[in-house]
C-alpha cells in the first residue's frame, strides 16, 4: 500500500493530477503482481513524505490505467517518469534507489 503522501494515479485523474500540476511529478507505474515494483515502493514513499509540497508523487497501476500507460509507451514495470510543466522530463525502467530519482527530479 503506497503512503499517504502517494497520490493514487489513474487514467480519469491523470490530467488533473499529472499534467496540470505546478510542481515536479514523480509517477511510479506498478502492477500488484510485481514482485520489483514492491521493492521500489519504500523509496518512493520516502521521497513522497520527504519532498511533500515541492514534488508531487503518484503511483499509477498499469492493470487498472492501461490507457496512460499505453500512451507513455511502459512495456515493463517499474517504470518512473518524471513530468515538469506537463511534459515528460526523465525516466528511469527498473528498481532503482532514492539518489537516482533525486537527480531525475533535479532536486
């Protein structure tokens, strides 16, 4: 279960939430059955709690919001990506740790 500072994404809130923000976006793309995915998921709550009103954080499950996915071309999970002015910034595939995510985010 993502934090309470993790937004749950979907395909009917993405715009709202992801595009229109006014602050960065990382958007953490999972699905229930990955094992990588839950491996990642500490890390990402920790940035969410840590950067809490500088960087916005989502959790977007590809199996309930195939549509965003498709659109951003995920063909594995995890993927993370970046948006800033609601244009894609970065992107990283796979488990990966807290510094690699900061400096995608630039913070």
């Amino acid at each position: 279960m993502a934090g309470a500072n993790v937004l749950e994404i979907n395909d009917g809130n993405f715009e709202t939430e992801v595009l229109k923000a006014d602050v960065p976006v990382l958007l953490d793309f999972s699905a229930v059955w990955c094992g990588p995915c839950k491996v990642l998921e500490p890390i990402v709550t920790k940035l969410a709690d840590e950067y809490k009103g500088k960087v916005k954080v989502g959790k977007l499950d590809i199996d309930d919001s195939p549509g965003v996915a498709s659109k951003f071309g995920i063909r594995g999970v995890p993927t993370v990506l970046i948006f800033k002015g609601g244009k894609e910034s970065g992107r990283h595939v796979g488990v990966t740790n807290k510094e690699t995510l900061l400096k995608l985010l630039g913070v």
